[in-house]
C-alpha cells in the first residue's frame, strides 16, 4: 500500500488475482470461505487442508464500500482510512477538556466525512502522491 517512505511502485505490485491463478494452478480445488461482509481479506482453502490464505487486496480489489474500520494512532488521532491524510486529534480534545458528548460528535463528524473509496482519491497513483504518514507511524 502506498504510503511515505515505503518506495511503494505499482511496478512491484502483483494483483491477487495473479497470485490466486498461480495458486490454483499449482494446486488445484482452492475455493473461497465465506467471510463476514465488513471482513478486508478475502480467505481461501484447498479442501481437507488444515490452514488457509488469505489476501488483503486493497489496491487491486478495493473493499472500501464495506470496510468500517477506524483507527486511533499512538498519538491520539483518529483515522477514518487509512489511505487518507486527514486525522482529528481525540488526544488534543481531551487534554482540552472535552467531555463524552464533544468527543462522539468529533467522531461522528469524521465518519461523516468518510469517503467510499480510498479516501476520495481516483487511483492508486493518486494515493502514492498524497501526504500520509508512514505505516509505521500510523500503527497496526
């Protein structure tokens, strides 16, 4: 996923669907599980196996319609995406002071702000130009 500091390149990116086909090639029978609807990796198996795999494909297979996840950082912000730059600091708010009714509404206000797709942005080039913090940073 691109973020700042990982020299991330579309050059380098392998799709899942390349990744299933050489999977299935390789071994075949491999069939999808039914996961929850909200879940981001789409999980296989090979019938009678043991374990399975499973692939978070956001560039590729975006699952932004269904995703509701939040993330609150180390440092107290509140991210709506993780593509997306914008944050709103719950850690600033509540060294102001603000009580539990100011702080549902900073959330709700973010989520009502949340875009469908990849923070709003057209494409994964777009994505790779916009200022965000590393992953490392963001945490996870």
């Amino acid at each position: 996923m691109p973020f700042d500091d990982n020299d991330w390149s579309d050059s380098k990116l392998v799709p899942s669907a390349e990744l299933l086909a050489a999977l299935s090639q390789r071994q075949p029978g491999l069939r999808r599980l039914r996961t929850d609807a909200h879940d981001v990796a789409r999980t296989y198996s090979w019938p009678g196996a043991e374990g399975s795999v499973s692939f978070i494909s956001s560039m590729t297979e975006p699952f932004c319609g269904g995703c509701n996840r939040l993330r609150l950082t180390a440092d107290g912000s509140l991210k709506v995406c993780l593509f997306g730059g914008s944050e709103i600091s719950l850690r600033d708010a509540m060294r102001e002071g603000a009580s539990d009714a100011q702080l549902l509404s900073l959330v709700s206000s973010a989520l009502g702000r949340k875009h469908p797709r990849h923070a709003g942005l057209a494409s994964p080039h777009d994505i790779a130009r916009t200022k965000n913090r590393p992953m490392t940073t963001i945490g996870g």
